[in-house]
C-alpha cells in the first residue's frame, strides 16, 4: 500500500471513530463534545494525531455536511476552537446505515 493510499485510509477511518464518539454522546444524551475533548478521547483509543489533526478532521466532516459546530477563535492562543459539535442530518442518516462510503470508513 502506498503512502498517500495508506493516508486516504487512516483519515477515513478516524473520521468515522469522531462520528461514532460523536453518536454515542447523542444517544446518551450527554452535553456536545468541544475539539479538546474529542481530542482527549481519541489519544485514549491510540489514536495519537495532535489537535490541529482533530480540528481539520472535523472540518471536513463539517465540509461532507456530517456534523455542524460552532467555531470560535481564541484570542489569547490564536487557535480555533470548536465546540456545540453534533450530527446533522446526513450525518445521523450515514450512522444509522452504518456503512462506509468513499469518506468515512467503519470498522
């Protein structure tokens, strides 16, 4: 497998463990996940990527119209923050089928 391939497929697959994480809270009726925690979340599954990778993840996932946030800029640190992250509508339809397509992939 090549490298670029290999990269394609390790950014799928970690966007589809944020939309499960992302569900689970739904289904659970927890407060909506912010960057830093989802963050915290996956290095605790292994799955080592610094912040930035999460925030771009997740503007992807926003770009694919899976999940929808608010977006801040913090002014002291100069970073963006994202919090109020949720499941839009294709996005819960995409979870509810549970099968992966060219963007996100399931396992």
């Amino acid at each position: 497998m090549e490298l670029a391939e290999r990269k394609l497929v390790l950014a799928r697959r970690r966007r589809g463990i944020i939309l499960k994480l992302i569900r689970e809270g739904h289904e659970n009726q927890l407060p909506r996940l912010d960057d830093l925690e989802l963050w915290t979340m996956l290095l605790k599954m292994a799955q080592t990527m610094g912040r930035d990778q999460v925030v771009t993840l997740l503007q992807d996932l926003r770009v694919l119209d899976y999940i929808d946030y608010k977006q801040t800029m913090n002014e002291l640190t100069g970073r963006i923050e994202l919090s109020q992250i949720e499941l839009t509508a294709a996005g819960l339809r995409l979870m509810v089928v549970g099968r992966s397509n060219d963007d996100v992939l399931f396992n």
